[in-house]
C-alpha cells in the first residue's frame, strides 16, 4: 500500500514554510512568488502536478529543501520530475535548461508561469536599473530558447 500524496494546501504550507524569511530581488516575501507562479499555473490550465510544482518549483534551487526531501517526499513522480527539471544547476547552460525543461513533461508550462511573473512590468519597476535591464534580458533569452508559449 503508498503512502498517500501531500494535498495542495499541504504542499502550499511546507513551500511557504522552507521559504520563510526569504525575499525577492524587489524585497518582498519570496511566497508571493510561489503564490503567484501557482496562480498562474492554475490560469493556464494546469493540473495537481503541475500546482504542486510550482509552489515547489525553487526550492531545491534556493535550498529551502533538499534534493533528499524532494525523492521522499509523498508526491507523485511526474511533481518531482517537473520540480528537478526547474532545479538550475550551477553553472549551467541556459540552453541545457531549456532542453530539459522541454523534455519534462507538464514542465514548460510552470516555467511559463514562472517567466510571466518573474517579467511581470509591475514587479520589474522595483528594481533598479541594471537589474531590470540583466533581468529583462535573462528573461527575454529564456523565453527564446522554449519557444512559443503553449
């Protein structure tokens, strides 16, 4: 018999919890982000996995959780793909990211949501003006390299 999976408000509550005290590069708390990648999840038709993976989709990366906590976590493996395939390693290839972001399924669409908000003008404005303009252009490149949005 599995164990069964995390819901999505329980999901919600550890992403919120390993971000504690975190913030954006604008200073605001760093689960506005996740609420907002997941909100924009949610608009673009995504499923359980997909939402899950977005309120999960940083934390490997940021080190709120660890790759360890991710394998034993009681999600399904299509949310833990999707979460590893949006895990940046450093160093590494934009281009290498993008390929496997596109051969993850259900994981193009999260990072979609997650390059809306990180290129959302209005969050942007907070910024100053190198940052905005590195930002806009990271942004720009990535969006390139996954091609059209779905």
């Amino acid at each position: 018999m599995t164990a069964p999976r995390l819901s999505l408000p329980e999901v919600e509550r550890i992403a919120r919890a390993a971000h504690t005290g975190q913030t954006d590069k604008a200073g605001r708390p760093y689960a506005e982000h996740l609420a907002a990648v997941a909100e924009g999840v949610r608009a673009r038709g995504g499923d359980d996995d997909q939402l899950a993976a977005a309120w999960l989709h940083d934390s490997v990366e940021d080190h709120a959780l660890t790759g360890e906590w991710l394998a034993a976590a009681p999600l399904s493996d299509r949310t833990k793909a999707i979460v590893l395939a949006l895990t940046r390693h450093p160093g590494e290839p934009p281009e290498s990211y993008a390929r496997r972001i596109l051969g993850t399924p259900g994981a193009l669409l999260v990072k979609e949501a997650d390059l809306a908000h990180n290129a959302d003008p209005g969050r942007l404005a907070l910024l100053d003006e190198g940052t905005r303009k590195r930002l806009t252009e990271k942004y720009a490149r990535m969006r390139a390299l996954l091609g059209p949005p779905s």
